[in-house]
C-alpha cells in the first residue's frame, strides 16, 4: 500500500543527530532532507512507492499526520505551486471542508488503486467496484 506522495515532496529538516547519521542534505550547509530536481524526496523508491529508510526515516516523517495539514488541502485543489501559496491559501479552507488525503493500494497484479480515507487517518470501507 502506498500512497499520493504529498508529503514525500514537502521539505523535512533534520536535526544534528539525523545528519550525523549520514542522512543526505539539500548541501553541506542545509538542515533540509535532499529531494531530486523534480521535487520528490531522495529516499523515495518510485517503482514501489515506499520509502527505503522507513527503519530509520527522519523525526518528522514519523510524526507527520498528512491529513492534519491544511497546506495538503491546497495540492490536492490545485495541485502543487508553490510553497508560499500553500502556506497562503491553505489558511482560507474551513476543517470542515477539507478532503480526505487519497490512498493508493495495489493489486496482487501489480494494477495501481485509488482508496479514500477519514480525515482521522483511517481508511474507509472499499466500496465493491474497488
Ligand atoms: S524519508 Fe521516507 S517518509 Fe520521509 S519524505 Fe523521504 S521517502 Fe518520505
């Protein structure tokens, strides 16, 4: 099971103990977790959609709550632009409207599937067509 990859495009600082660790930075003067040129988290396996540091993925991966963030409710109107405009209009969207974060799941063939889950962070029930 994996997911949309929202937050595996956000930046995540580090802390001292992670970088010594040999965590790998945006450069030698950065706090920030290296992400590729297109956006995507170094760690981030694309075929499997998994993160391939999970034993030891950074504080705040393990903390994150994807749906207890407004600036998600922007990308997933708008997509993603910018982060000045997520922090921005993510302040304009009421909690009572903001949309559950999509999970993907896979067949055992290997076909990708759409899942919705509860704000809570619970997967709802599949409905028969899933
Ligand atoms: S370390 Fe893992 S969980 Fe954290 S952003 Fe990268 S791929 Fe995602």
């Amino acid at each position: 099971m994996g997911c949309e990859l929202l937050c595996c495009r956000l930046f995540v600082p580090l802390s001292l103990e992670e970088m010594a660790a040999g965590l790998q930075t945006q450069s030698p003067l950065s706090n920030l977790l290296r992400q590729e040129p297109d956006g995507f988290c170094c760690y981030l396996d694309r075929a499997t959609r998994r993160c391939t540091i999970w034993q030891r993925r950074p504080l705040v991966c393990r903390r994150y709550n994807c749906n207890d963030d407004p600036k998600l409710q922007v990308v997933l109107r708008e997509g993603f632009t910018s982060f000045g405009r997520l922090i921005e209009q993510s302040k304009l969207i009421p909690r009572d409207r903001w949309q559950s974060i999509p999970l993907l799941s896979r067949s055992p063939a290997g076909e990708v599937k759409r899942g919705r889950r509860r704000a809570s962070g619970r997967r709802t029930k599949k409905t028969p067509a899933e």
